[in-house]
C-alpha cells in the first residue's frame, strides 16, 4: 500500500506529470492558473511539471491567433499546448490484395496516407517489402523523419501472438509462423504492435466509425473467410490464445459448403480471395439475376449463422459488417431479420463506416493507445480515470 | 487526483481498515506486530484500526490452542482473527425439478446446505414458496438468525436484469417477466443479487471447482436446453443485456432439430425438462444399445458445435461441461477430438467438478463478492492487489 500512504516523490512527479499532460490536451491553450483549477495540484507543481515537459519537447509555450480587438490589453498570461507533432504513429494494414499505412501525430489526427497493390500469391518477403516502401514514400511525402516515430501499429490476417508472430494465418502466403513483429522491428527504433486485422478494424470502428457510441460491440469482417473481433466494455477481447473471433471455422462443423462454393454461381467455387468476382455476383444479384440472387442468399444465410453464433456467444450491443467495399449493405436487413428472430436480445447492426481504412485506422490506434498509456497512464490510475 | 496527492482521512481510514482486514483474513491469528509488518502501516495506525474492527464486531482477541510446551512462556502477545461468523451468506439455486440453498460465514466456508424438489410445472408462487421453506429450514439447522445474513445469491435459469427481473425464462412456468430479485428481497433484509444458472456454475467452476487454475472459461451447461457462462480474465461476462451465452438458440436456426429430437430413441422427442430420460439414454448407449448409441451421437454433434460456436467467439482456455448429474463424462473425448480439429487454438476440455452443486455454490460466491466489495474494496484498489 506504499502508493498510497507512503511518499515515492518519483511516483508523485510522474502522477503529476501524466495529469497536466492530460489537462493540456483537453483544454485549449491553458495558463497555469487554467491548469492549477483543472488539476487541483499546486501552482509550484504545475509550473515544475511544465518546465519538466517543455524540456522533453512534449510541451511548448503557444498561443491562439488572437484578432485585434483583444491584442495587447496588458501583458497576456502565458499560453501552453501539447505538442502533437512531438513525435508521430503509423498504422499499418497488410492484406491480401494491398498493404496501406497511415501517419499521425500524438494526438492521433491523420496527417497522411497511403497504399501499394500487391498480388495474392506474392511471398512473404515480397509483401514486407511493399510495406516498407509504402511506409518510406509515405514518411517522405509527408516531411516526417523515421526516426520521429513513437510506435507503429500493424493489422494482419491471422491468430496473432502477444509478440507479432503469426501463430495461424492461412489468407496469405507463407504467413503461419511469420515472425512478423521482429521482421518489422527492425525497420523501426519504436515499438511495433502487431494485431488481427478484424480485432483492428473492431478498434476503429469504435474510435471513429460506426461505433463510436457503444463498448460493447461485435465487428464482422464479412470475407470469404470470415473473421470477426470484438470490444467488451471498450476494451479488445482477443480470447486467451488470441484467436477470439475467428469464427470461419464454424462452417468445417458439419456444413460443406464454403462461402466460396456458396457464392458461387457456377460449378466452381470462387478463388478465396477473388474479391472483384464477389462484387460482380453482388451487383449481379442487384440486378436481379436469378442465379446470383441465390448465391447471395446461400451467402446471407451462412452469414447470419456465424453472426448468431457471435451474437449468443458475446451478447453486444452493436454489430458492425464490414470488410468487402461494395454490396454488404444489401445484408444488412435480412441479418437485422433473421437476428431478430433467433436472438433473445437481438443487437443493432450497422454497416462500417470506415471501410478501407478500418485496418490500418485500427492499428494507428492500437499505436497510439501504447503511447498514452506511456505518456499518460500511472498504474491505469490515470488511463481509468480519462 | 485527491485521494492520490490529497488527504481524506475519512477516505483513508476505509482503506487502512480494507488493509487490515486483508491481512486478518490471510494471516493465522496475527499479533499487532505482524499486522504492521504485513500492512506496512504504522503501529498505532494498526491498533486504531483493530479497535474500531473489534467495535465493529468484524474482528475478536482469539489465539490458536496451543500445545503444553510453548504454554505460559512469558506474557503472550495479543492476537486477533477475522470473524467469519459475524455474517452469513447465502446462495441459491432455483431450478426445474429442485431447489437448493447454501449457507457460508463471511469467510465463504460452507456451513450448511439444503434442497427440495419441486415439479417442474410448479408455478412461480409455488416454486418462491419452496425456496423460502428451504431457506428457513437451513437457518434453522444451523442456528444462524435470518437477520446474520449480509447477502444472498440466487442462480436462475433465464436472461437476468441488473435488478433481477428475469427477461425472459422459457424453462420455468411463470418466470418470464417475473421480479425474482423484488420477490425474493421480501424475505430477508439484505442484498439479492440474482444471476443466470450458467453464469453462476462458471464462478462455481472457478472458485472450487474444475477451473480454479483459469480466468478465461466457458462453462457449458449442457442441458436439453444448453445454456453457457464464461469469464474473461477471471470476471463474469454478462454481454450487454445479460444474455451472452444463451447459445441454445444457435439450434434454431437452419437446424431442425432440438436436443429433445436428438437424443430420442422414438419417434417422439423426449420432454424438454426430463432429466431421468436423458440418463436412461445415456445408460443405454453405455450399454451398447445402438439407437441410444445413434442419439448419443447426434446429441454430441450438436453439443460440440455449440460449443464450437462459443469456443472460435470467446478463445477461452478451458472449456467445464457441467449441467447433467450422469453420463456426460462419455462426451469428454469426442468433444475435444472434435474441438481439436475445427478450433484454431482449441481449448482443454473438463467436466465440471460441482456437479449438481455448482449453480448455488455460485451463487454463494456472488453474494461473497458483494460483500467483500463493501468490507474490503476501496475504489477498486485493494481488490485489485488481493
């Protein structure tokens, strides 16, 4: 109980430190009379702390445009801010058919983004290497040094260890037992976080998409091979062995058909990653082809069960359907439908609203919840506190 | 940031006294000079907080017998115990064909116990009277005074809200929309928590039984209607509206038959609630008996594919399949060859350890829970470093 009845002064000056960090992201431009009210601390503390931080570049003196009506009525108070662009974050997706990365500053706003093609069938070392030129144009265009970077956040395909290896990940070649962490560690000096990409995109929908209203939610990356991750009480639930979610393999059990053999409209099943053929059999379907109408619902119904299986397991507030750009949303209903039906709390479903970028926003994310949790947290006193 | 940087004595008297007590309870009749080094508080700080303890009734001057050696070797020094007996708890369970009660000390220990069976067409007032009956008796026994009891736990089929209103409960007549928590608060004077049968054998399983080396479990009450419980990091899951884990209607959809098909030997499905049936099939297959045998397996391969179903959304570690007295032992191993096979990071796989006792010992340890949140919790703090 040293913490709380003993006196560590280190422990007191980090305390401190993370709460005026926190008071001067929140509020806009603070003086130190703004900063003591909203800390409670001493004035003398507060000034110390800023002093500390100015000198870790983290803060800086700085005030608003002011307009000339109010310039110069007497010496003004000193002004203070976060310095955001302190250092940066990367997000970064890394997908079948493309890689893409985006940029931020400390405070997470995206300043930058970008993505490179590359072929289902390329090999791992192929496909690492696009990430790096990706990353390398991106850092360039934008005018931000490597070496700014505080942490970098990578959303992959497959079961993913606590130190970015790749346990299982069968979408991509050569991918199970992919050290992918340490492969990427040493194109950067911060630290790497690799994740699930569902367990990503579940992040970010919450961050800025269509969950940003709800803790408690399922995100169902609606692929071929579908996946999903979830949020219980705002906080990812990657399962014990981090394979929570991986609900694909629901179908092996007693249920042949694959989602590409039940979205197919010939004898053949679809390539597992021909995502263009799938557009094609949606918007055939819109259209009204009767064939492609079929498929489409042999496809919603072995949606719905993978979902209900979610949905019974987790009971969430929220499910968001993301993962393929065009045609999910002719989902939506018959899944709100069947939910209803079979579901003894039904949850609402949504469409993602990030879509593309669910990934890679979700791994920008992961990055910077890894740097506030430096910058600010104590303990989890503060982080629970925010 | 007060309670860190600031001083509350009040504040800092509950948390002091949350200390003490912690260790009263862990230690073996401490001396003051124990205390103070185990709490790391100072000497009169300990003796203040042990006389307002003694006042308060929680704590007694006690020392263990001792032997005729070490007897009247100088003035001993004072020694002090927790007083489990100070308040009891209680847990019960409310089921189709009984109902059962458990009475502990504060120290959780069991003290006595008591069932009595009811007809599962009972309706509610019946089956509210045979619980107080049981209730009264098991006091009586034990000669604890209703008024000792500090809370009581209830373990219930059906979705459970917060108040403990039963959203809805197929498996009982009357329980649909029935105020059990108001209801049964009639009775006694202290909190009753009420909490789905499931969930309350998974806290059983991880408190005493077959998961006490786990905090990410599913427990599998594998009935004809199949209901499940999980912790995540050692907490209940509940899901948003309390209904996560109600994976019995994973059957409905697309699949026809309901565990009451599957496991018929006639052409008539055996009653939803008849557990003697059930055993004599499994009995038979035991035996040999080939469409008992057939059952058998139809049954299992819809058990494991709920199970499946919760296992690929929630990766726990250890799967506890529990809820029939006799013969589940036989779904052990094709349960876990299945798992095995269709799971990415397949779980262990036991059966439970409580048995017909789980769902009240449960829901003992719920009232526990509540309980040493008011005795020993002081924001989260001390409950998060017991």
């Amino acid at each position: 109980m040293g913490r709380l009845t003993g006196g560590d002064p280190s422990l007191l000056r980090r305390i401190n430190s993370a709460v005026v960090l926190h008071a001067l992201r929140g509020a806009d431009f603070p003086t130190f009379t703004d900063l003591t009210r909203i800390t409670g601390l001493s004035r003398p503390t507060v000034e110390g702390v800023i002093e500390g931080l100015m000198v870790a570049g983290l803060v800086v003196e700085d005030a608003p445009e002011e307009d000339g009506e109010t310039r110069r009525q007497g010496r003004p108070a000193r002004r203070f801010r976060f310095r955001a662009e302190a250092g940066h974050l990367l997000g970064i997706e890394i997908g079948p058919h493309r890689v893409a990365a985006m940029l931020s500053g400390l405070d997470g706003r995206i300043i930058g983004a970008g993505s490179r093609e590359v072929t289902e069938t390329a090999p791992a070392d192929e496909r690492l290497d696009r990430v790096r030129t990706t990353v390398a144009d991106l850092l360039r265009r934008a005018g931000v040094a490597r070496s700014s970077l505080r942490a970098v956040g990578v959303g992959s395909p497959g079961i993913v260890e606590a130190d970015g290896t790749v346990r299982l990940g069968t979408a991509l070649p050569e991918w199970t037992g992919l050290a992918l962490g340490e492969r990427l560690r040493r194109s950067f000096r911060c630290p790497v976080l690799v994740e699930n990409d569902a367990n990503a995109a579940a992040v970010a929908e919450h961050w800025k998409g269509a969950a940003t209203d709800s803790d408690d939610i399922v995100f169902v990356l609606a692929g071929l091979s579908p996946g999903a991750g979830s949020l219980i009480g705002g906080r990812l639930h990657r399962g014990y062995g981090g394979a929570a979610g991986e609900i694909g393999a629901l179908h092996l059990l007693g249920r042949g058909a694959t989602p590409e053999t039940l979205l197919s409209t010939t004898d053949q099943p679809l390539h597992a990653l021909d995502e263009p053929a799938v557009a094609q059999v949606f918007a055939d379907a819109k259209r009204g082809d009767a064939q492609a109408r079929a498929a489409m619902e042999r496809f919603i119904e072995r949606l719905v069960h993978d979902v209900a299986a979610l949905v019974l397991a987790l009971d969430p507030e929220l499910v968001v359907i993301g993962g393929w750009a065009a045609g999910l949303e002719d989902v939506l209903e018959p899944l709100r439908g069947e939910l209803a039906r079979f579901c003894l709390r039904p949850p609402r479903v949504a469409l993602s609203l990030l879509g593309d970028s669910a990934v890679a926003t979700g791994a920008l994310r992961l990055a910077l919840d890894h740097v506030e949790e430096q910058l600010f947290a104590v303990e989890g006193t503060v982080t629970a506190r925010r």
